[in-house]
C-alpha cells in the first residue's frame, strides 16, 4: 500500500460513484517521476549541470558525429520553446560545452555542436546517469522491467491521442 490508496480510499469513501482508477495511475507515475528526478538532478549537480544542460549535451551526443544539430532540431529533440533553447545553448557556450558555427546549408542559421570538453564531460556524465537510473530499478526484476516499459510506451502513446 502506497501513499495514492490512501488518496484513493478517501475518494472513494466521499465520492463512490466516481471511477478513480485513472487517478491512480496517473498521481503514481507523477510521484515516480518526482522520486525519479531527485537522484539524477544529484547526478548532473556533481558535474555542474542540471537535467536541461544534460538534455542538450546529451540530444547532440547521440546524434552521432559530427555532434551537431541545428537549434531548430534541438528543440524538436528535446520539445522545449525557441527561447528556452537559446537560453540553454547561450549558457552551454559560456561553460566551453558547446559551439555555434554558421550552417553551410543555410548562412541565416547556425549550428550547435559539441566542443571538445563538452564531448568528454557528456561522456563522462552519461556514463553515471545510467547507473543513477539503473539503480532506481533494483526492486524490479528483468522481467518486470521490460513489462514496466512496455505499458509505459503503451500508455505514452495512448496518451498522445488526447
């Protein structure tokens, strides 16, 4: 028994002719991704990065070499709003992480790649990240992992039609 039955008994109790099954799944995977959270906001501290600085460094990690992207791909990659996005490459370039060439494809727009440092300092955090999140996954066997994982992408998608 968990904190939501407890939510969950109280509705029931005041409002029985309300089906609160849908609350509790969605307040669980709410408090998940807040328990989620705490340990790897501490994981990115440790290298002076928070989740939105790891998000970019990471989008442009992995999308192979040359590690660039245009802003107009990193903030498809990353869903975030044009400012918020020149707000992170802004504060990316002053830390040496990133940089930002004029794109040969178009002379209007640039280009956001990794520096060197950046790429070692993604590649070191990285590294710590997947054992941050592994570790918040030993209660649960393999088996349940991966069932975990597909209702999840079954409830994102079913998410998405809303």
């Amino acid at each position: 028994m968990d904190h939501v039955d407890f939510i969950l008994e109280q509705w029931r109790k005041e409002r029985p002719d309300l089906d609160v099954t849908a609350m509790g799944v969605v307040g669980r995977v709410g408090r998940l991704h807040l328990a989620y959270m705490k340990p790897m906001e501490k994981t990115f501290a440790r290298f002076g990065l928070n989740g939105a600085k790891f998000d970019v460094l990471a989008t442009l990690r992995r999308a192979g070499a040359p590690h660039c992207l245009s802003a107009g791909d990193l903030m498809k990659a990353t869903m975030v709003a044009s400012g918020t996005m020149t707000n992170r490459i802004d504060r990316l370039e002053v830390d040496g992480l990133v940089s930002r060439t004029t794109n040969p494809e178009d002379s209007r727009s640039f280009l956001i790649g990794l520096t060197e440092k950046g790429f070692d300092l993604i590649d070191r955090v990285v590294e710590v990240h997947v054992e941050t999140q592994a570790s918040l996954l030993e209660g649960l066997s393999d088996e349940e992992i991966a069932q975990l994982a597909t209702l999840l992408s079954k409830a994102l998608n079913a998410a998405g039609r809303i």
